[in-house]
C-alpha cells in the first residue's frame, strides 16, 4: 500500500516508516495520522522485527502536530483529534518488534511524543525535541504528560512542559530523552546497523521482553493518558489556544491573558 504523506519501505525484515510532509517540516494532520495507522498494521502484518520512524528531510524529524489544522478546533474534533495521535503513539507502543525513532530535526510536540512512543531514540547531533505545546496554549495531547516524566523524570518533566522548553540533542541525552546522539551524517547508518541487530535476535521473546517492560507502566499510564485526552481536548476554543495557534499561523509572538 502506498500514502501520499507516509512512506513504508522495508530492507530485509527491518521496515522503516517514513513521513514525508515536507512543506510543512513534517508536521502530522488526519491523512497522515490514518496512513501511519494503516503502515503499522501492514508493517505489524508483514512480519516486521525492527521498525524505524523518521522523517523525510534534513530539517525535522516531525515538527508537531498539524497546527493550522488544529487553529480553530472545538473540544469535540478536538477529542477525535487526540484519540487519533493517542491511536497511533499506542500503536507504536505496542508494536509487536523493536521501534527506534531516528530523529533526524526538529520533534516538537507530537513529534516528540511519537519519537517517545517508540522504544529507543537515536538523535543526530542536530535535532531540537521538546514538548513545546503550552506556548500554543494547550498541553501535550499525544501521550507526553505520561511519557516524557517516564523518560526524563518528573522535575526535568515538569520544566519542559511548563516552559515549552526545546532541547538540543546533548542535552536530551543527559535527559535521559536520547539513547544515543550520532553525527547527522551518521544517523541512517548507525540506526540501520541497531536495527538489524534487533532482527537477528529471536523475534518471540524480543516480543515478550517488549511486552513485559511494557506492563509496568500500564494501570497508571492508562488513566493517565485518559485524563490527558479530555484535558487536551477541553483546551480547544479558549482564549489562549486560539491565540496561541493564530499567532504561529501569523508568524508573531502570541498575547496569552
Ligand atoms: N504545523 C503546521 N505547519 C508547520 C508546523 C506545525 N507544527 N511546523 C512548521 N510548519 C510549517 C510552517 O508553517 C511553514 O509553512 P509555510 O512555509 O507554508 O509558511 C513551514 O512548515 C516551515 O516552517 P517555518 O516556521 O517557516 O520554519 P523555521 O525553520 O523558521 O522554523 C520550527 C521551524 C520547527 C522551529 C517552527 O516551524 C516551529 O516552531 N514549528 C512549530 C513547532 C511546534 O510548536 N510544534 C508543536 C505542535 S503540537
């Protein structure tokens, strides 16, 4: 199957999930959501025992989600919207293989959380990731309120999330966000090389080490995810949200009240 704003290409039993929005730095709305829903399943199918998400480019791995999609939402589509990205984060969560995100640029908001969806995350040296909703005036909707505090621990957390915070590579290691931060001109090839050590180990007790560390976070991480979705969505039609996403589409600094 083909997608006009996601690639699906497979190297051996490594598949790599590409999004290829350019014009926009990659930035996810509802075609390219449903399309990396659909490579998934389709790459989940075809036996895949790696799976890497990057971003077609040499800017941003995924700057985002859609915000001049999300400008003018009301709490309705905008819950539809959040179980969407919850859909496809929860999808590449529970990937029946390995999943390294290659961050190759920008991976900001939902880019970020799709980046911390996955199991591990190697970064080139110039890739800037954050969870920089709040200066749009919402919160991250995509899983980051339970995912990024998992990651980097709550106070670091907390400061990112509060500030809008974009950190560089380096520093998202220290983090504890990057497994590792590889010259961008190394990226590809060191993200294929781990890939294809992931695919040579026995592929139904890789599925089961996945799973088991998955469960530890499960009963909190649901409810929390849960919450965060009404949150999000009950976000869309105030002042600061539609200020903070027509400031960005203008091109200024928003005004919050
Ligand atoms: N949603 C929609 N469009 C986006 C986008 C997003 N999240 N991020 C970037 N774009 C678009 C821009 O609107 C611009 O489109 P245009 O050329 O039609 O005007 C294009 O991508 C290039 O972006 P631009 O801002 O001109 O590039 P830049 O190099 O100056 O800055 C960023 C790059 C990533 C720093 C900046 O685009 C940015 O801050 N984006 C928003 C990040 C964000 O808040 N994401 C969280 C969303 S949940």
């Amino acid at each position: 199957m083909s997608w006009e704003t996601v690639q699906l290409d497979w190297d051996g039993a490594v598949a790599t999930l590409t999004v290829d929005r350019p014009d926009a730095l990659n930035a996810l709305n509802v075609p390219t959501l449903e399309a990396m829903g659909e490579a998934l399943t389709e790459a989940a199918d075809d036996g895949a025992r790696a799976l890497v998400l990057t971003g077609a480019g040499d800017d941003a791995f995924i700057a985002g989600a859609d915000i001049a999609y999300m400008q003018d939402l009301e709490t309705p589509k905008a819950q539809e919207w959040g179980e969407l990205g919850h859909d496809v984060a929860d999808a590449l969560e529970a990937f029946p293989a390995p999943t390294i995100a290659a961050v190759n640029g920008y991976a900001f908001g939902g880019g970020c959380e799709m980046a911390m969806a996955c199991d591990l995350r190697v970064a080139s040296e110039s890739a800037l990731i954050g969870n920089t909703e709040i200066d749009l005036g919402i919160i991250p909707g995509w899983g980051g309120t339970q995912r990024l505090p998992e990651l980097v621990g709550d106070e670091t957390a907390r400061r990112m999330i509060f500030l809008g915070e974009r950190l560089d590579a380096e520093s998202a290691a220290e983090a504890g966000l990057f497994g590792e931060v590889v010259a961008d001109e190394d990226l590809e090839d060191t993200v294929t090389d781990l890939a294809e050590q992931l695919a040579a180990k026995p592929a139904v007790a890789m599925r089961a080490a996945k799973q088991a560390i998955n469960q530890r976070h499960e009963g909190p991480q649901a409810a929390g995810l849960t919450y965060e979705q009404r949150a999000f969505a009950s976000l869309f039609g105030t002042p600061d949200q539609r200020e903070g996403m027509t400031a960005f589409v203008e091109n200024r600094d928003p005004e919050f009240e």
